[in-house]
C-alpha cells in the first residue's frame, strides 16, 4: 500500500537545476503581475485560442480527435452538438476545462468533487461511465491523498510548484478511475496551479505545451512511477518535468506581453526598440522582417533619424549595410 506523505520526500528534490527553474518562474510571475492588473483584458484575447488549443492537445495525447480543425473549434465554443464518441468526450473536457477555469478558486481538491469531474467529463456519453472508483481501496487513497495534500500546502513549507507534482504522479499511478485517468491528472495539474496563483494557464496552453513534449512526458511519468507501490518511487524526473512545463509557459506568457506593449508603442519607437534590444548588429532586411506591418520607408526613416542623431552606429554599404546601437549609449 502506497504512503501519501509529502513532509520529508520533497526535501530531497529541490535540486540546483529545479531551484534555478522555481526562481525563474517566481520572477517571471512578479513581472507579469503587475502586467496582468492592468492588461489582464487585453491578454484575454488569446483566450479563445488557449482553450481550443488545451481541449485539443490534452484529448489528442490519448487518441482522441476530431475530423476537421473547422469541427473541433466549433465543439470547442460550444456551437455544435458532438457526434461521435470522439466528440461526446472532447465537449465533455471542454466544460470541464472551462469550469476550472472560472471557478477555480471554489472547487477544492477533495474526493467528491474529483468524483464529480470525472462524471461531468463523462457526461455527454452516458451509462453511468463516469463519476465512481474502482473500488473502495480507490475511494480511501484518494480521500487520503487530498487531504495530505491539503495539509503540506496548509504548512506554507513546501514550495506548491514541487508539491502539484507529486500530487498528480501519485494520482496517476494509483489510476483511480477504470477511464480517463491522463485526462484527470492534466485537468488537476491545471486546478492546483490556479489554487496556488499559477494562472498562466489562462494565457498560454499547459496541455499544448505537454503535448509537443509528449515523450519526456513519458519518460519522466515512467521513470517516477517505478516502485511507487514499494513505497520507493523517485519523484524527481517527473517533478522536474512539470516545473520545467510552467517555466515554459511563462517565458511564452512573458513573450506575449513583450508583443503587446512593443504594439502599444509607435512604429518609429518598436524600430527602435528593436536595434535596441538586439545584441551587436541588425540588418534592414531583419528589421522588416520582425515588424512585417511596419512599411520599408518607415524603417528607412527611422534608421536615418537614428543615425543623424549618433543613436545608432551604420556599418558597411549598400546591400551589406548593418546597424548597432551606439555602445556608448547602452544603459
């Protein structure tokens, strides 16, 4: 029987590499919050995208897929009713998804309402799929596995980025349900990041970005899960995985925010910006290519102004001309 007892087993995972990834993510969190206070509405224009791209990726990692992109974004706002098994369970993770997302803050992980994610998941196929254990062992582990959790998180102790983690492995090893046990395990990940003020999820797809790594996904799973019955499992690879996952959608999340205040600013300033921010030279040629909505005799302009004013040093001629911002003027 597995022991659910996180107070000493985290203590061996905090790593160089997982700490340097913690405080990474924590920066980038105290960068966009302030952000997100102010532009939060604007960031919500992904939002549309996010959702399809998470209902997709998360359901597609189990083979389950829908026909046409055309179909599944449909499905995905709820514009149509599913057809298909397929797409009985897409809709069914959609709300799901949705739900989290919304209510997040009023949906605590305990065993009844795991139970009632996974019915609601089931929902559109019928038959009592979803919404019961396998078995009463099931119904007691889960029921022991939330409450330690609520209790290490109550400690203040435990970095939550570390204990999701181990949260979810074990939920994935225990495989409480006869169905849907992956699908879950994402939609928890997702429910304990929120709780815990990770919301990037909003802005940036957690499942896509899981998706496009799906054999480390695998492997890190694999290697955790070996003697997790003996008590003697490794959490580290699979931990390190999820952190690293969070860490990517921040630095796409801060990527996103760069491109929106780089909009905001005139187009003579995002050139200049750009040469800027650009370690050692630029060409003409990249500058256009970064700024396609931004005309060649603007960039042209701009450049000279820059030029004449000793705010940006031209190099070469003709065909094989580059720029640098004046070294002397680097903050």
């Amino acid at each position: 029987m597995h022991e659910y007892d996180y107070r000493e087993k985290w203590k061996g995972l905090l790593t160089p590499d997982i700490v340097m990834m913690l405080t990474q993510i924590h920066e980038y969190k105290g960068e966009q919050n302030l952000f997100l206070r102010v532009k939060e509405n604007d960031l919500l224009s992904f939002a549309d995208i996010v959702r399809i791209q998470s209902v997709e990726a998360s359901n597609r990692m189990e083979g389950i897929c829908v026909d046409t992109a055309e179909r599944l974004r449909k499905l995905v706002k709820d514009k149509t009713v599913p057809r298909t098994k397929n797409e009985e369970k897409i809709a069914g993770y959609r709300d799901m998804w949705n739900m989290i997302r919304d209510n997040y803050e009023h949906i605590p992980p305990k065993a009844a309402i795991i139970l009632q994610i996974h019915s609601d998941l089931y929902k559109f196929e019928g038959c009592n799929i979803g919404g019961s254990f396998k078995d009463e062992d099931c119904s007691r582990s889960v029921e022991t596995l939330c409450r330690t959790f609520q209790e290490t998180l109550g400690t203040e102790v435990v970095d939550p980025l570390v204990l999701i983690p181990m949260f979810v492995l074990d939920f994935l090893c225990m495989h409480p349900f006869e169905n849907g046990n992956e699908r879950m395990g994402r939609l928890l990940m997702l429910l304990l990041l929120y709780r815990s003020g990770y919301t990037v999820g909003r802005y940036v797809s957690i499942e896509k970005l899981m998706e496009s790594t799906e054999q480390a996904y695998d492997a890190s799973l694999r290697a955790s899960s070996l003697r997790w019955y003996e008590n003697d499992n490794d959490y580290k690879p699979f931990v390190k995985y999820v952190i690293m996952i969070v860490l990517s959608a921040y630095e796409e999340c801060s990527s996103k925010i760069n491109w929106m205040i780089m909009n905001d600013k005139s187009k003579t300033d995002r050139v200049r910006s750009l040469i800027q921010d650009t370690p050692g030279m630029i060409t003409k040629a990249e500058i256009l290519r970064k700024c396609p909505d931004i005309s060649q005799i603007t960039v042209q302009r701009t450049l000279a102004d820059l030029v004449a004013s000793g705010k940006v040093v031209k190099i070469g001629g003709g065909r094989y001309t580059k720029y640098e911002w004046a070294k002397d003027l680097q903050e």
